[in-house]
C-alpha cells in the first residue's frame, strides 16, 4: 500500500514525541473512525442526542 505524508504544527509534533504517540497508528485509528461514521450520515441516536443535550445543559448553553 502506498504511503502519504502529513505535517504536524511544530507544537503538536512535540505533544505526539513527549507522550509517546505512534503517530501512523493513531491517525489510521482515527481516519478509519471517520470513515465509518460517514455511513451514519450525520444522524445521531436518541442517547447521543440527550447525552450531547446534557452536556450543553451542564455548560449552561440549554435551559430544560
């Protein structure tokens, strides 16, 4: 499989080598996960929905 190369803010190429983060495997992990979600189109479920409704509520953004 052919490799691709990004570029990391000097800052967040410092966190990635100070906590020790492998870098390849974290961005995989993480564009795997997008690609998954993208055949949810968006759409959240009824406890995503009232978990991101009580989070705002806490944060004072939603008054129920």
């Amino acid at each position: 499989m052919p490799r691709k190369t990004i570029s990391l803010p000097e800052d967040l190429a410092d966190f990635v080598d100070n906590n020790h983060i492998n870098l390849s495997r974290f961005v995989q992990d993480k564009l795997r996960e997008l690609a998954e979600s993208d055949d949810n189109k968006g759409e959240l479920t009824e406890d995503q929905a009232k978990e991101i409704a009580q989070k705002l509520e806490d944060l004072g953004y939603l008054d129920r």
